[in-house]
C-alpha cells in the first residue's frame, strides 16, 4: 500500500481529500496532509456494534503497507457474526472491506463529524443470512464483504452519497429503516 491511500488499486488520497464531486449537502472542512501523515493514529477505524454497544477504535495497518494484526482482530470482533458462537461468528474480514469503511470515516472525519460507523450488520454466517428478512441468498455478509450502518447525526442519503463516491465501495444500498449498506461487490445502488 502507498503511504497515502489505503489501497494500493485507488487514489484513495484524492477521495478523503474530497477530490470527488458527490451529491452530499455536507461541507468539508481543510485538510492538511502533512499533519495527518505525521499522526500515529490516522489508520484508526472507529466502530460499535448497534446490538451490544461494544466498540473499536483501532488501527488495522501503522504505516499503509502492512497489517497491524492486533488493532485489525479487534474491528474484525466487533463485524462479527453475533448470533452464533464466536468461534463460528468471528472471521477475519476482508482487509478491502475495512479500507472501504476507513474511507467512508475519513471522508466524514474530513466534514467534521466524529461518530462511529454503528455496525448493524458485519459477516453473517450462511444460517444467520438465511434467518434475516430480504437477504440475498448469496449475500455478500456471508464473505465478509458486506457490512450494515448508520453513523449517529448522518442522513442515510449523505451517508449512501459518500458511499456510493469511495472508490473502493461496489454496492450501496440506502433503508428505510435508517441504515446503508456498503460492499465490495460490483459497482450499484438500489434503495430498500
């Protein structure tokens, strides 16, 4: 991975210097590159799950490069399957998967807002997909590359807008019921 993107297959730079237009209302503050380059914590992922209030706020790589086991078993705890035993519930998440949410997060961290990603839904284990109402058969939660959320004082259309404009995210659906989900799938978006 390049110092300055998370992924070595996108700018990512460009997208949480909000480089890309998007339709989100919301204003971006400056960015300073330098003085985030020279911060300790700037591949920190801030998660909670919605169903147990546990939290993470970990890194899943210190330098871009390589993972950072320990901070990335902590955000791969709190996507975990819930349902079920930990030892069926607990999988190591597609590291595409977390560099889309950190993404997400820079973006909004960028427009001032510093809430967590509240998890709804992580990694399903096929039994759990199955139980869940309007599941896909083949979800992408069954792979871990899927992942359910709200961000505390973001509506759900900004937060599907930012979404839908990281250039890691495939699909990105916006519900009802105040969630997006965000995959890595092919590129989509569809309202629920």
């Amino acid at each position: 991975m390049c110092e300055q993107c998370a992924s070595p297959k996108i700018d990512r730079r460009a997208f949480v210097l909000g480089g890309l237009g998007i339709a989100a209302t919301i204003s971006l503050a400056p960015f300073e590159l330098a003085a985030a380059a020279s911060d300790s914590s700037r591949w920190n992922l801030w998660l909670e799950r919605s169903d147990t209030g546990e939290q993470s706020y970990a890194p899943f790589t210190r330098d871009g490069k390589t993972l950072y086991f320990p901070g990335y078993k902590q955000l791969c705890a709190v996507l975990r399957d819930e349902h079920v035993p930990i030892y069926r519930g607990w999988v190591k998440i597609p590291i595409r998967t977390v560099e889309v949410l950190w993404s997400v997060q820079q973006y909004l961290i960028r427009a001032g807002v510093s809430e967590p990603l509240v998890v709804h839904s992580g990694y399903r284990t096929p039994e759990t997909n199955a139980a869940t109402e309007g599941a896909a058969w083949n979800s992408l939660h069954m792979y871990g590359r899927a992942v359910d959320f709200h961000v505390r004082g973001v509506d759900t259309d900004e937060l599907a807008g930012i979404c839908y404009a990281c250039p890691d995210s495939g699909g990105v659906g916006n519900y009802a019921g105040g969630w997006v989900h965000i995959d890595t799938g092919p590129k989509r978006s569809w309202t629920g």
